[in-house]
C-alpha cells in the first residue's frame, strides 16, 4: 500500500473516532485513581491537591470531582 494512501486511511480513521468521541455524554469517562503517597509526604501530596490540582480541574467544565 502506498503511503499517501495509507495516511488517508488513517486520518479518515481518526475523523470518526473523533466524532463519535464528541458525541457522547451519555458515556462518560471515569477516571479512578489510587495512590501510594510516601506517609511523610501525605501533607504536601494534599496541600498541592487542594491549592493546585482541584481549582485548576473547577476550570473545566468537563471534568467532575466526586470525592477526594
């Protein structure tokens, strides 16, 4: 297969991934994490949760906090 070819294979490929990826609020994505966090570093890991992570997260209205 020539390579021109095959690009456009893959673009068009990615186009409808796309679309059906902006289609869909009815499947949203979850995001579960666990984390192993150093006891004596517990304090800093949560202070930058809080100051850094969570208002930069509010920012995008796609993204929802559930627990913490």
């Amino acid at each position: 297969m020539k390579r021109r070819t095959c690009l456009k294979t893959v673009l068009a490929a990615g186009a409808g991934a796309g679309a059906s990826l902006a289609a869909g609020p009815e499947h949203p994505i979850q995001l579960h994490v666990d984390l192993a966090v150093d006891p004596a570093k517990e304090k800093v890991m949560l202070h930058n949760f809080e100051t850094i992570f969570r208002p930069e997260a509010a920012k995008h209205q796609d993204i929802l906090m559930s627990r913490c």
